[in-house]
C-alpha cells in the first residue's frame, strides 16, 4: 500500500506518526489470561522465527510481480496446509485463502499480500532479489521493496501462534493472501472470485504494513487511514515526421510535457486548499530515437484523495486538461483511460482505540500511537478497502515500524533521507518488523475472538 514519510506511507501505506497532536492510547486493564497471551506468543515465536526468517529470505529473493505470484502462493499454502488450515488456491488468479474453523464464533480475516515491484533492488543484502519478470512484454528487475515479504512471515506467524493457543479464541480464521495489491486490483479480483460467498464472510477484518519508523512501534488510524486511489492511462496522439521538420507534424511529446505542467493547477488553482490531492505522472513514454518525433506519447499517473468530491474534481481535471492540451496542439483527442481504483482505508474508530489500548499493555507506553479520526490519513493508497467496502462490519489497518534505531541515527548522522517503501534501498530489520506484526495481529485476532 505505499510511500511513507512522517505521516506514515506504503504504495502503499501511511506511516501515521507526524501529527504533534498524536493521542496515545490510554492503558487498560488486562483482560485474563493477558499475561499468559503474552507468554504463549513469545514462546511460539522464539520456537518457529528461525523458520520464519528462511520464509522472508526466500520470498525476498523470489519476488514475484502481480497475478504472477504462484510460487510465493505455494510457499504459503504449503505451510498453512501444515498448521491444519483448509486452503484454497488461485482464488482470483493467484491468491489463496485459508480456513482454521474452532467452534461457533465470528470470522476473523487476516490478510497478506503477495506482489512485489518492477524495480532493481540496490539494498546490498545478501540475499537481494536478482530476479526478473515480464511487464507489458518487457523483462524487468523485480524487488520487494514495499515490504510484502514481510507481512508474509509475519502472517505466517500469526498463524502459527493461534494455531497453537486455540483454547484462548473460538470462531473461524481466515487468512487471506491476496494478489496484486500494487497495481490496485487483486482485492476486486478476489471479491469477484467468490471470496465473500464461496467463503464465510467475516465480521472482522486486520491487516498491517510495515514502514520507515522505530521498530517495536504501532500506529492505530482511528477513521481514513489511507488516501484514495486512481490510476489513469493517457494516449497523446500526433503526426510522426523527421525530426527536422517539426512544422510538418504534430508532436505527441510535446503535448504531454505540457499536460504534466498543466495539470497540476488542477490541484493549485481548482482544488479547495484545505483538502489534500496529489496527481503524480509516474510514468512517461514516447519516441524512439532523437531525429523522429513520434505519432504518440503514452503516460501513466496516479491520482490521491480522500474526500469523493475532490477524488471527482481530480479525475475530471485530468480529462479534461490533456483534451486541452490536445486541442491547442490541433491533434486528435487524446484516449484518458482509468485503470482501477480504490476507496480510502477506513479503520473503524472504536475497534481502533480497543485495538491501541491492548497493544500498548503489551508494547509499552510510548510504542503505540493512536491517531484520531480528525487528523489526516496518510497520503498511500491500498485496496484492502474493497473488503471493508463489501461488507466487513469492523476493520483495522495497522502500521508497524520496520526500522532499528541505531539504522535511523546513522542516516541522521549522515545527512541522508532515511529509505522509504518503493525505493530500490528499502531493507527493514525483519526478526524485530516480524516479532511486532505477529503480536500484533495475534491480539488484534484475540481481540474480538476470545473465548468468554
């Protein structure tokens, strides 16, 4: 889910720490058999972390990109199957969903994602991806730098601790792992699938991402967590001439170069001011060799809300300025497709505080923010809406930090911005990334599914 800076962000997701206005959840009693949570999970976790740190390093080497995920797929089907869970795969495409059924209870979601990214990892790790797949019939670089290799191990792990405390939960886990989160559709794909009618549809739902804070810290995002997303294709046709003729043709290149300027003052100048939007070209392609102009250009952007009103505005800005754009330059109108979309991630507000509040008993004060429903989301996107949007009753999304200290202090030191999800030299510290994320979702689950 997502590019993070202080306000929290993954491709995906937000890191959700900035604001000074920041509530900490405030401790609660320990509910019984607390303490005995606390020990079972350690114990599960300091028997099973060495095999769960050979799964991270595995995946992490074999990155696979989205809808071509079928071997990282069976490498968690092949453990969920050995934890007792009933799993399904290639439920849409390549995700898989596995069942754990202990009495009559609710249904519990858990989801993982299973993609990684078209990028040259530059890490340095020992175990850096060298792997390559093809996108849009070209060969590319493949790296998990958002961090989904993570969130694998450690919804294995979690797995694995409620797997052996059964006596402390009742109801129906089910572990989603889902396909191309990063290209926003294998949530709809999913859904389309049958997840929800072949499936027990849950009454909660958790999931989590990691990103560049403190290790051992856990934002909770009471309401919008996450910005909208849309991802837009546009075509600027125009009349391909030797290069030394510009007045005989039309130039394509140009007519984007002047989109890309032109469409941000959709967001300075139409945008109310106190609503966040972002519209971000990403991708820009055209021509082959210096002497042609082209016949076209083809661009590819991302565009960020949380309001619907805004989200609308943007999307019709966008129209309509390259149709502009395409007019001034006498070329043909332009072809603006939307490619898929997502829905801000919206935690709910009571399970949020419940949530904080218990990971602080067992995280410590201080490692656990709790951020109000009045303040900002982050400005990532995921589609890990789409559950909530078909019909799970109440949902968190966490963030979990990924860096040590001593990691964050040397960057500081060094005058050097620290690396965050989608650059080629993100490299959280998985045992600790790992550790918090199983404790995590373990209470969250114990949360809402504990035996009375």
């Amino acid at each position: 889910m997502v590019n993070r800076g202080k306000i929290l962000v993954r491709r995906g997701i937000p890191t959700l720490m900035t604001c000074a206005a920041l509530l900490v959840a405030q401790p609660v009693a320990a509910r019984p058999g607390a303490d005995q949570d606390r020990a079972r999970i350690d114990a599960v976790l300091d028997k099973n972390y060495p095999a769960l740190d050979a799964l991270y390093r595995d995946i992490h080497e074999h990155p696979e990109l989205a809808f071509q995920e079928s071997r990282t797929a069976a490498l968690l089907a092949a453990r969920m199957r050995g934890l007792g869970f009933t799993v399904t795969e290639q439920v849409g495409r390549t995700g898989l969903v596995a069942i754990l059924r202990n009495g009559a209870g609710p249904t519990v979601l858990v989801r993982t994602e299973l993609d990684a990214l078209p990028l040259l990892e530059k890490t340095g790790l020992s175990y850096r991806s060298t792997a390559q797949q093809s996108v849009d019939g070209k060969q590319m670089p493949v790296d998990h730098a958002c961090g989904h290799d993570i969130h694998m191990a450690w919804w294995v792990g979690t797995a694995e601790v409620l797997s052996e405390i059964k006596a402390r939960w009742h109801g129906t886990l089910m572990f989603v792992a889902q396909p191309a989160e990063e290209v926003i559709s294998g949530a709809k794909a999913m859904l389309a699938d049958g997840l929800f009618t072949r499936f027990p549809k849950p009454d909660y739902a958790f999931a989590a991402h990691v990103g560049p804070e403190p290790t051992g810290t856990v934002t909770v995002k009471q309401g919008v967590m996450s910005s909208a997303s849309d991802t837009v294709a546009i075509t600027f046709h125009g009349l391909g001439v030797h290069g030394s003729m510009p007045d005989k043709g039309i130039d394509p290149i140009v007519e984007g170069a002047r989109f890309v300027e032109d469409v941000q003052t959709v967001i300075s100048r139409q945008k109310d001011p106190q609503k966040f939007g972002v519209i971000t070209v990403g991708s820009f392609n055209g021509g082959t060799v210096a002497n042609i102009i082209p016949d076209h250009a083809d661009l590819q952007l991302t565009i960020r809300s949380f309001d619907p009103d805004v989200r609308a505005l943007l999307n019709d800005g966008v129209a309509t300025t390259a149709k502009a754009v395409a007019d001034m330059a006498h070329a043909p109108a332009p072809d603006v497709r939307h490619l898929f979309g997502a829905a801000p991630v919206v935690n709910d507000p009571a399970l949020a505080a419940r949530a904080a509040a218990l990971l602080e008993n067992r995280l410590g004060a201080g490692n656990v923010k709790l951020v109000p429903s009045y303040l900002p989301g982050g400005s990532a996107s995921e589609d890990y809406s789409e559950y909530v949007a078909a019909g799970v009753r109440q949902s968190v999304y966490f963030g979990i930090g990924g860096y040590e200290a001593a990691t964050i202090a040397l960057y500081k030191t060094e005058g050097k911005p620290l690396p965050v999800n989608h650059s080629p030299y993100f490299a959280p510290a998985p045992e600790a990334s790992i550790r918090t994320g199983v404790e995590t979702l373990t209470i969250a689950v114990l949360m809402v599914a504990e035996r009375p």
